[in-house]
C-alpha cells in the first residue's frame, strides 16, 4: 500500500504507531493530526499522553518503534532527495525521552542529526 492512503481505525496503539499522519479524535473531532514520532514529542499531545497511560515497559517500545520508522524514513528521503530531510523537532516541549530517542533530540540540539 506504498502509493495509497489507507485508513486506520484503531484501539490499540501499536496497531497505529508505525504510520506515516495520525489522527487524534476526542469528542468527534480532531484535535491532533502529525507523525507518530512528532506527536510523541509534544509534551501536552493527546496522543503522547495515551502512550504514556500504557505502562513504562510498553510505553517504552511505542516510542522506540515510532523512533524506528521516523529515522528510516529520514534515512530513505535524505538517500534518495539531497535537499530534503526530515528532521526531528527539537524545539518542540518534550517529556524527559530515554533511549534511542533522547540520543536523537541531543544530536538534533547540537545541530549533528545525520545517523
């Protein structure tokens, strides 16, 4: 489905949290509508407080799994356009990320987001 749009409706975070756009809908109308990744690192985002009510251990491996897909995703556009990237947003107010995710918003801060 590379060239479709497909939509999802979903309970289950991890049915949804390798798309490309989500949409967050609360009393029949959407309040967020953004990447996974860029959702997760809203610190007032519906969406990154639903992940956040799973758990730590699960909580956990939806962001790394969201994290995955944003920096393959990098990697394919910046491989295949020169001039255009994805790159994380590290202005955005963020809770305290571990992992794999902190290491990339230090490197986006610094400036050095290339791996």
């Amino acid at each position: 489905f590379q060239h479709c749009t497909l939509i999802t409706i979903a309970h289950r975070l991890n049915t949804i949290i390798d798309s490309d756009s989500i949409v967050v809908m609360k009393d029949g109308r959407c309040v967020e509508k953004e990447s996974p990744y860029n959702l997760l690192m809203g610190k007032y985002s519906e969406f990154s407080h639903m992940v956040e009510q799973t758990g730590p251990m699960v909580s956990r491996q939806l962001r790394e799994l969201a994290f995955s897909k944003h920096k393959s995703k990098s990697f394919v556009e910046s491989s295949t356009n020169g001039t255009r990237r994805s790159e994380p947003i590290a202005s955005v107010p963020s809770r305290e990320p571990d992992g794999p995710i902190a290491a990339a918003l230090a490197k986006a801060k610094k400036g050095s987001y290339t791996d």
